[in-house]
C-alpha cells in the first residue's frame, strides 16, 4: 500500500510540474507576442474593411498599411479564430505598439472606430449626398435614393422636398460602413434631440413648425454670413409673413434659376415660374433652400421686434444691409447699391 500511494505522489507531482511548465511557457509565448510582435508603425493608421472583402483582400490591405508585424504568427491567430472564413467590414485604427494578438482580436470581434463627419451648409440634398458619399462606404446615390423616397422620409415626418431640413449642422461620430439608412435614422435622433421642447415651444410662439422655421432660416442662411446681423434680417421675413407680404428674397430666386453665383438679380431672373420663387408665390417655399447652420436657426426663433420690411445690401460690399421701414426708405438704399453695381460694371 505505501508503494501504491508513493507511486500516485510521484505522478502528482509530474502532472503539477507538466503543468507549471506549460503555463510558463505560454506566459513566456504570450509576453513574446504582446512585447516584440508589435507593429511596424510610427503612426496611427486607418484601414477600411469593405462590406464583401475577402480574407485574402483584407490581408493585402493590412500589409499595404504595414499592419502586419509577422506573417506566420498573424495567420496562425487568425486561423484559431477562424478570421479568415469571417471577415467584418468596418474601419480601422491601428496604433503604434499592438501587438499581433491586439490586431487579430480586433478585426475578430469588429471592433470598428468610429469616425467624425461634419455636416456643414448644403444648398441641395445632391450637394450633402456627394459629401457624405466622399466620407462613408456608402455611395451617394444610395443615400439621395433614401431621402428621395416617400415612404422612407415620410417614417419621419417629412417628404423628399423637406427631408433636407432633418440634418442639423455639427460633428457627428458615425461608424464609416453606416447604410443609409441607418444614417437617416441617426440624423433623424439627432433632429429630435436638437429640436427640445425649448425650440419647440419658440416655434409655437412664432407660430411655424420646426420645419418652417428650417425653411426661413434657410433664407436668413443665405442672405448674410454676420452672425449679428441674423436677427434683424429674420425679423424681416417675420414681419412679411404676418402681413401676408410675398418675401421678395432674392436667394429664393436663385434656388429657383440653379444658379448660386448670380450678383445680380435681374426682372428675367424674378418671372422665372417656380415654387421656390418668392417673388411670385406668397409664404415660405415648399423646402429649405439649404441647409441653415445653428445660428440661422436661433436667429428666427428669436423673433426680434423690428418694424422693418425691407433690407438691401450695403453699397460699400461689405456684406451688411440697410434696413427700411417703408418702400420710400428701401427705394433710396436699393438706389445707391445699384449704383454702387453699375459703378464696378457688376452685370
């Protein structure tokens, strides 16, 4: 009995000391693969994982991208990770000192980073398409065939002619491989979020929708880039609206016309038929003209007491205007702009 129970003592010890051995060992491999497999890069890099890419399409890209510190071992991992029958789109960041282990986990579990977008003015949906096209794996025909779609726009509360007003301009984090879809419903969040019951209640007292008042501030958007001269141009526009004046503003005609480079607004530029032109049509257009920054906005909702119902563009070029309470007052201030025009031959 106490050789039988010397012999099991002896066979504990080995398995122990097996065993002691194997996890030093793989805590040596691991510390090996975490210090000295690290990538060969100074810098972040960015790598974009098509939506479809196959195993071999994704390697090339990481070897292009020096995101490969040893080839056996990488395919070695990925292999027990079965990352090459399973590859995730997305993109990217890759960081000087990951490790071989780091890189493969990262693309196994589809670890993406996200990436900042910043949404600034857009006179069309084209326009915004293109742009986010340029940023994102989505095409931009893609997106413009999702705000173009009744049903799609209407989940929202808005219509292809309005769904531009949804976008609120800002810094977005979005992840690049994002459907469009999935887009327009993260805008569509982000809408809710800027529009609180604060807006929403300034509105009322306007007594416009967020979408009309989108819409107007579109205009004051166009008209001027001073900030502080935003109100007063808004309260123009707010004026004629309770009066049940036509607008008369001049960026309407050129969202009418398609052509934003116009100086000068001519009577052939004021007869074209459009219900964009408000020279011809009472009220706010159908849509925004363009996409309002955050200060167009505010300055609507403001809601300045003025008594003015005229503006022109300062004579001087300086991007300011002069403000008149009657047609008398305006017709002096337009005299000496067109004056000012015909001086620099501006046709």
């Amino acid at each position: 009995m106490k050789k039988k129970k010397a012999s099991t003592g002896r066979r504990t010890l080995i398995v122990v000391a097996v065993w002691a051995v194997a996890v030093a060992v793989v805590a040596l491999f691991g510390r090996y693969v975490l210090r000295h497999q690290q990538l060969p890069i100074d810098r972040a890099a960015v790598v974009c994982v098509p939506t479809g890419s196959s195993y071999e399409a994704l390697c090339d890209t990481l070897r292009a991208h020096n995101c490969i510190a040893d080839e056996a071992m990488f395919q070695s991992m990925a292999r027990v990770r079965k990352l090459n029958k399973h590859v995730k789109p997305g993109r990217y960041e890759f960081h000087p000192g990951m490790s071989t282990m780091r890189v493969v986990n990262k693309l196994y579990y589809g670890n993406q980073d996200a990436m900042k977008i910043t949404i600034g003015r857009h006179r069309t949906k084209e326009s915004l398409c293109r742009f986010v096209g340029s940023k994102l794996e989505m095409s931009s025909d893609s997106l413009l065939a999702v705000l173009n779609s009744e049903a799609i726009t209407a989940q929202y509360g808005f219509t292809p002619t309005t769904i531009l007003g949804i976008f609120v301009q800002n810094t977005y984090d979005v992840y690049w491989n994002v459907t469009p879809e999935k887009f327009l419903e993260r805008m569509a969040k982000e809408y809710d979020r800027y529009w609180t019951g604060v807006r929403k209640g300034e509105c009322d007292a306007l007594g416009l929708t967020p979408q009309e008042v989108v819409a107007l501030a579109s205009i004051v958007e166009e008209e001027t880039n001073c900030d502080s001269e935003k109100p007063t141009i808004a309260s123009v526009y707010l004026n004629r609206l309770r009066k049940g004046m036509p607008l008369q503003a001049d960026p309407t005609v050129k969202y009418a016309v398609g052509d934003f480079t116009l100086r000068r607004i001519l009577h052939r530029h004021l007869a074209v038929e459009s219900p964009y032109n408000t020279y011809l049509h009472r009220g706010l257009p159908p849509g925004p003209i363009c996409l309002p920054g955050t200060a167009s906005i505010d300055a609507v909702l403001a809601n300045m007491k003025t008594d003015y119902l005229y503006f022109c563009a300062k004579e001087d070029f300086s991007g300011r205007h002069n403000f008149a309470a009657t047609p008398a007052q305006h017709a002096a201030n337009a005299q000496r702009f067109h004056q000012a025009l015909d001086a620099r031959g501006i046709k």
